[in-house]
C-alpha cells in the first residue's frame, strides 16, 4: 500500500510497528461506510408505499452521516501516513456489506434491509477496537465514533419497528 513519502512528520503511534495494519483497518471501515451511503441512496431511491416519504427523507440523513464517518475515517488514515482508497473500485473490492435488491422495495423491508447491515457493520467495527487500541488510541477514538453513530442508528431504525427499547 502506498505511503506518504516523508515520515518525519507523522504521528508516532503507540506501536508504530502497526501502522500499515492500522491503516488498512481504516481502509476497511472506509470501505463499508461508503457502500452504506450507496446502499442508502439506493433505497432512498427505490422505496414505496405509506411511509416512503418520511423514509426517503430519513434515509439521507443517515446517507449523510456515513459521509460525514468515511471522510473522518479516510482522513485518520492519511493523517497516519496510509493513503486510503475510496474509489468505487475497491469499495466493490473490499465492502462486506451486502447489496440491495435493485427494485421497488416497501418501506417496513428498506428498514430491515438497512437495520441488519448497519447493526453488521457496527459490530464488525466494535470487534476490532481493543486491538486497534492497543496500536493506537487516537484511531480507537475516531472508531469508536464510528461505532456510536452506527449503534445510534441501529436504535432508530429498530425503534421504526416499534419495538422495545
Ligand atoms: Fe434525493
């Protein structure tokens, strides 16, 4: 993976030995929130019925949110001297999160649809952040962000459910 050329003025990391794996950590992450703001747009696009408005409207906030995460995400990882890759290429590449059927989809199946892979790709990301942690607590922090805005939108979309919470 490419770098940045002088090292002088990175930051110097709790085991700088890790910096290119943290590096393609966030890489990783970076990946899945771009695809969620794809997938997002995706069924603002494609939902119908009853609630299809104020889905359509709510679904780009939460497209917002995962823009606002990946260029937080890529941005830590140049300021770490690793150069992420946020072109479709290599979200295709790289992304876990499954895509969507390309169609119509009703409201209560576009929240499902969206619940499942966010409540996915928070957990993916709170799995990795006590190793994270132990190379470097700045990119836990900035992970740990991430976590708390995905969980936060698990609770909203299950709260569409009417479920208990
Ligand atoms: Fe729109």
């Amino acid at each position: 993976m490419e770098t940045v050329a002088n090292a002088v003025h990175l930051p110097a990391l709790d085991n700088p030995n890790e910096r290119d794996a943290v590096g393609a950590e966030l890489q990783t992450v970076l990946q899945d929130l771009i695809d969620l703001s794809l997938i997002g747009k995706q069924l603002h696009w494609s939902v119908v019925g009853p609630e299809s408005h104020s889905l359509h409207l709510f679904l780009d906030e939460l497209v917002g949110e995962w823009r606002e995460l990946a260029d937080l995400v890529a941005e830590r990882a140049v300021t770490l001297g690793f150069v992420p890759d946020g072109q479709s290429v290599a979200v295709a590449d790289g992304s876990r999160v499954e895509p969507v059927p390309v169609r119509s989809v009703a409201g209560h199946a576009v929240i499902w649809e969206l619940a499942r892979r966010v409540a996915g790709s928070a957990e993916r990301v709170r799995e990795r952040l006590t190793p994270i942690g132990a190379a470097d607590l700045v990119t836990q922090d900035v992970l740990v962000d991430v976590v708390r805005t995905l969980e936060k939108q698990q609770w909203l979309l299950r709260s569409q459910f009417g479920e208990k919470v």
